[in-house]
C-alpha cells in the first residue's frame, strides 16, 4: 500500500521537527556544560567585579594539589543578593579555571554532620570551607565582604567584595606545605593587630600569640611582631629576643616593632634598637600641607611611595599612596656599623614638622623647621659562613595604624600590598597574594566607557547598516527579476 504525497511530506515534516527540537536541545545541553566547566562570560562592570584577577588565574593555572571547596548554602540561595550573587559568580570561575578545584553547596542544616566534622570552626549559614589534604581553612560569609558603616543611623552597609582575596588565599594555605610561623607578642601592652594578623594568614603565615614573658616562641618561627608596646621590655626579654634574631648564628628571622600612639619610657626597648640603628622618637609628625591631610587631621597624612620600590613590584597600582596617621619620627643612627646596615623605606612629606609628645593645649607649629622624616627603617644583620650568607632584620615602624584596621582597609592605598611584598622578601617566602576590593557602589550594573562605546558601535551603527544593506539588496533583485 503506497502512502498518500501528503502522508509522506507529513511524516518527513515529523522527522525533521523531531531532528530540530533534539538538534535544540542538545546545543542548550552542551552550552550549559560549557558555560559551567569554561568562562565563557563576559564581564562589562567597571572593576571586573565578577571577573578572576590575572593573579588569581596564573595560580590556578600552576596549581597540582586537588582542592574542595564547600558553600554552606543551597546555590540558588546564594544568589539571592547582589554580593553573594557576585561570591557565587567568583566561585564558579575557580571551577571553570583548574580541574583541581571542586566547589560544593551543602545546606548546614540538612547536613549537621558537617559540624562534627569540623569542630574547630563555628560553622554558620552562607560560610565557605576550603580544603586539602588534611588542612582546612573556613570564613564566614561577612569575611568575603568590607562594610561601611553611617555615623548617624548606625547602620552598616556593604561596600565592596574581597572574596577572591580571601578564596585565593585559602587555595594558598591549605595547598602550602611548609607555611612559616609568625608570632604576634603580649606582656607589655602590645596591641594585637588583628588585622595585620589576618593579612599574614591569608598569605600563608601561621599566626600564634606568645607572652614573651612566660612563653618560648616555636622553633619555626620566622617572624616576630611587637605591636604599640606600652610598658618597658625587661633584660631577660630582651635577650629572648636577640637569641631569636641570632638563630644560633644562622639568622634568618625577622622582628617587626610598630609605635604605638603613645611611646615613652621604653629605655630598654630603645637600647636594644639602637643596636641596630634604630630611633623612635617620643613626639609626633604634624603636616603643614593641607594637600597631604587626610580625614582633616593634621596627624594623618599620606606618603608618596617610590613606585621602583622591590617592596611594590608586582602591584597593579604602584603609585596609590601609603596611608599613615599618628606617626612618630624615626631616626637613622647609621647606615652601616660592623654587620649591621640600615636603610630606609618610607619618609614623609618634607613639609612635617615635630609635636612634642607632651605639648599642652594652644600648642602651634609656626617657626618650627618642615623637613622629611623617617617612617619606616628596616635594619639588616648579616654575617657569611664562606659563601653563604645569612641575615636577620629589625623593621620599625613609626605607627602601628600603617598596619591597624585603617592603614590595611582604606580603600584605594597600598598598604596592604606594600607589607605583603615586604614581609615576603624578608621571610623568603615566594607565594603571596594580595588585591584591592572590589567595590559595589554604582556597580550594579555599570558598563565601562570602552563596552559603551562597542554597544553603541554595534546596535547603533553597524546593526542598522546591515539591515538596511539587506533590504536594499532584496528590493533591487526583486526590481531586476
């Protein structure tokens, strides 16, 4: 029985529609896997707001260890928002970038093994876990964000992103095998620099508290912060402290001392310092220069570092400022003397003059000399064993703000930057990361000037010209037939 010419051109309709849809579907399967597996996206905000720094990809891209990381969250749920839009955004794209990296959403009530499983953290709703092996590293959800706070209401708001800073760093830590210790001191007053101490762990550093007074430091240690001290070191600290640097005559350990606001009758603690050339005065520096005044007080200022700097290599921005507020003076007592050498990394303006530590009320600073002052020196102890050489460093500070809340978080400074790259060179160590927030005012969706300039190109311009071009084309065949 032959079928009917309508029958047959229905059923080879049928075969095609069928082809069609199944050809559909599966480009939108296909497309979804690649979009999830590849970066396939384009980012059109004026920061990258959603885009992996070269940094980052470069790390991914070296990176051999298997890494893990779990979102306390259901995925759908975490991009209710903008900002946990943009951490899921940036979450993928470490997925997409290296075929180590796992991320996984598991919500933490429905899954209350997980808090068993780690109970050294305090797990809550929208925190991240990375791992490898068998170290792990967990941050809350406020951790991926900066808020900014109004005077007036009371409220905090969110002000910028720094989940790829803290995501990266994680990557770093927990895949590092042998991280260096740093040891932040207690037992005469000292500040605990809490966030210095977070940007050391970021970058790897193995942070603890000692009391030098009733504790030893770790043998590994590396590094030894003294923050704002405010009552005098004893002799037996002094000598802990020195046989630390001296490492058994192997050296390769750092000190850092920051001023505190206030820095008086510490005799002993300038005796040990002027060991390695090192002054800090009592008094404060007061800028003249209204141009180099922040905030509006005198006392906080900004420096204007050497962009050439080895301590700013690498930074996207080397010519932001450096960012410091209550400084006191430092003075150079040498440059070099028997083993020791020292030099010096940051000055102020030269238009600063010096207020007294004890300077009452009407204090002025007409008269007195404007000049630069150090801020910050960095001594080198060094001695050879043949060949080989072997250093120790003091690094002063004149105020602990360049490394307080402040000094690391204001927005659009190097600070951060510039300690990374010091602390690193000092410490030896290679693998370090650091990036300015991303900030979400006005980035809701804001097209850059040169993605305005393409759009308004292609829809405006080139768009038409094509349509018009096509019409023209079939009305002169149809006039021509």
């Amino acid at each position: 029985m032959k079928l009917s010419k309508k029958m047959r051109f229905g059923s080879v309709s049928t075969v095609i529609l069928i082809i069609f849809l199944a050809a559909v579907v599966a480009v939108n399967v296909i497309v979804s896997l690649l979009l999830d597996r590849f970066p396939l996206t384009l980012d059109l905000t004026n920061e990258n707001l959603y885009q992996l720094s070269d940094e980052s990809v470069d790390f991914l891209n070296s990176l051999e260890q298997d890494v893990k990381i779990t979102v306390l969250a259901e995925e759908n749920q975490f991009e209710n928002t903008n900002y946990t839009m943009q951490a899921h955004e940036t979450l993928k794209q470490y997925r997409q970038r290296s075929p180590h990296v796992t991320v996984e959403y598991l919500n933490l009530v429905q899954n209350p093994s997980l808090t068993a499983q780690y109970p050294e953290y305090n797990l809550s709703e929208g925190g991240i876990i990375v791992e490898s092996g068998e170290r792990s590293r967990y941050y809350a959800l406020n951790d991926l964000f900066n808020t900014s706070g109004d005077y007036y209401s009371g409220t905090q708001t969110v002000s910028s992103s720094k989940a790829e800073e803290v995501i990266t760093s994680a990557i770093m830590q927990v895949t590092d095998a042998n991280p260096l210790t740093a040891v932040v001191l207690t037992g005469h007053g000292e500040t605990e620099p809490e966030t210095f101490s977070e940007l050391l762990t970021m970058n790897g550093y193995e942070v603890v508290t000692r009391n030098i007074m009733t504790e030893e430091f770790p043998e590994d240690a590396a590094l030894i912060v003294m923050n704002a001290p405010t009552t005098d070191y004893n002799p037996a600290d002094l000598q802990k402290l020195d046989a630390f640097l001296n490492n058994g005559g192997k050296l390769g350990r750092q000190l850092v001392i920051a001023a505190g606001p206030v820095y008086t009758d510490l005799d002993n603690l300038d005796e040990f310092l002027e060991e390695w050339g090192i002054g800090i005065d009592s008094g404060y520096l007061y800028e003249t220069n209204d141009d180099n005044v922040y905030y509006g007080s005198r006392f906080i200022y900004s420096n204007t570092p050497d962009p050439e700097s080895p301590y700013l290599e690498g930074v996207k921005n080397a010519n932001y400022p450096l960012f410091n507020a209550y400084t006191h003076p430092l003075t150079r007592l040498f440059e070099t003397r028997g083993s020791f050498a020292t030099e010096s990394l940051l000055a102020s303006t030269d238009t600063c003059v010096i207020q007294a530590a004890d300077a009452t009320e009407g204090w002025s600073s007409a008269g007195l000399p404007q000049q630069s002052y150090d801020n910050i020196l960095l001594s080198k102890k060094t001695v050879y064993s043949g060949t080989e050489e072997y250093t120790s460093s003091v690094l002063a500070m004149g105020s602990s703000e360049f490394i307080g809340d402040t000094g690391l978080t204001i927005y659009g400074n190097n600070n951060n930057a510039f300690m990374v790259n010091l602390i690193n060179t000092l410490t030896g160590k290679e693998e370090s990361f650091t990036t300015l927030p991303k900030s979400f005012v006005g980035n809701t969706f804001s097209l850059s000037d040169s993605w305005v300039i393409r759009f308004m190109v292609f829809f405006v311009i080139l768009v038409p010209v094509i349509v018009l071009a096509a019409g023209l084309t079939v009305y002169i065949r149809r006039r021509h037939r």
